[in-house]
C-alpha cells in the first residue's frame, strides 16, 4: 500500500511540478477518466467488503522500492503504465465479465485503456532505458492477486476484496492530485 502511494506520488510531482514534466501531455482529461473510473469502481460493488472479512489479504509490495525520492522519471512511468496494463487486463478477464455488470465493466475497461492510451507516448520516450525493477514488481504484485483470485475460486468475496484494493489505489492517487494542485495554487498566489 506504501509503495503504490509512493509511486502515485512520484507520479504526479513528476506530472506537475515545474521543470520536472515527463515530457509527454498527461491533460487534465487523464485526471478526469481516472476520476471516473474511481467511481465506477464503487458503483461496481456488489456485497458488503464487511462480509468478506475472512477472505482479506495484504498483496504486499516489496519494502524497498517504498521511496519513492529515489524513483526516477523512467521507473515512474513503467510502474504507472505497468499499474495500468495489469489493472486493466485483470478486469479484462472472462472471470471477470462473470463477477461484474457488464455496462459498468465496459465503461471502466474503456477508462483504463484511455489512461494507458494517454501514457504510451511517456512510455515510448523511455523506452531504451533498462527495464524498470519497479514495473517487475507491480506485475508480481498483479500476479499475486490472480492467484488469490484463483485459490479463493473467483469467489464474489474473493473479487470484493480485489476491487476494494484497486479502489483504494485509484482514490490515494486522486486526493494526492487534489492536494498537490492545492500547494501549487498557493504556491502560485503567494
């Protein structure tokens, strides 16, 4: 949980911060679909996650790559397309089709392949560099949830507690942006 916080943040400092662009246009557009992809989320559950207690689990992010002041531009932009990618193949699933409704499924896939549509040409300038230890250990991460998914059955409990995971990544992400905006406006009018 620290360690998605931390590269959300490296994220949006990056996006935001004077001199420290990614050299690719993240619009506001991208922070709007990841508004709305938030609350579609929430519109998506289906049972209470209190029912689901028994079945929580920590999908534990490595420790070590938690600080985020030591991510660079490169590793930030494979650990957030990585996010992505892996985000929206897992509600890409057959699995998943069954566990959701499907209007509400399609408009977040249609997000999620917005956003990683927006973040391709940030991948693209990075592209030669080594491959980022941070996007390998978000695709573990992601990997460790399919198993879960899988060893739990593809339980509604099982895709409750996966979805309320997400949904908490997305909306850290979002109050991160509000306040990063909220220091550069007072910045600014200082």
């Amino acid at each position: 949980m620290a360690f998605v916080l931390s590269l959300l943040l490296a994220l949006v400092v990056f996006s935001y911060s004077p001199g420290g662009s990614l050299g690719c246009d993240l619009s506001q557009n991208h922070v709007h679909i990841s508004r709305k992809n938030l609350v579609l989320l929430r519109q998506m559950k289906r049972i209470s996650p209190s029912f689901c207690l028994k079945d929580r689990k920590d999908f534990e992010f490595p420790q070590e790559l938690v600080d985020s002041s030591q991510l660079q531009k490169a590793q930030v932009i494979s650990g957030l397309h990585e996010m992505l990618q892996q985000t929206f193949l897992l509600f890409h699933t057959e699995r998943s089709s069954a566990a959701w409704d499907s209007t509400l499924l399609d408009k977040l896939r249609s997000g999620l392949h917005q956003l990683l549509e927006d973040l391709d040409p940030c991948l693209v300038q990075v592209m030669g560099e080594q491959a980022s230890a941070l996007g390998m250990a978000v695709k573990r991460y992601f990997e460790g949830i399919h198993l879960y998914l899988k060893e739990k059955k593809y339980s509604d409990c099982a895709w409750e507690i996966v979805r309320v995971e997400i949904t908490r990544h997305l909306s850290l992400s979002m109050n991160l942006q509000k306040r990063l905006r909220f220091m550069d406006a007072y910045l600014v009018s200082s």
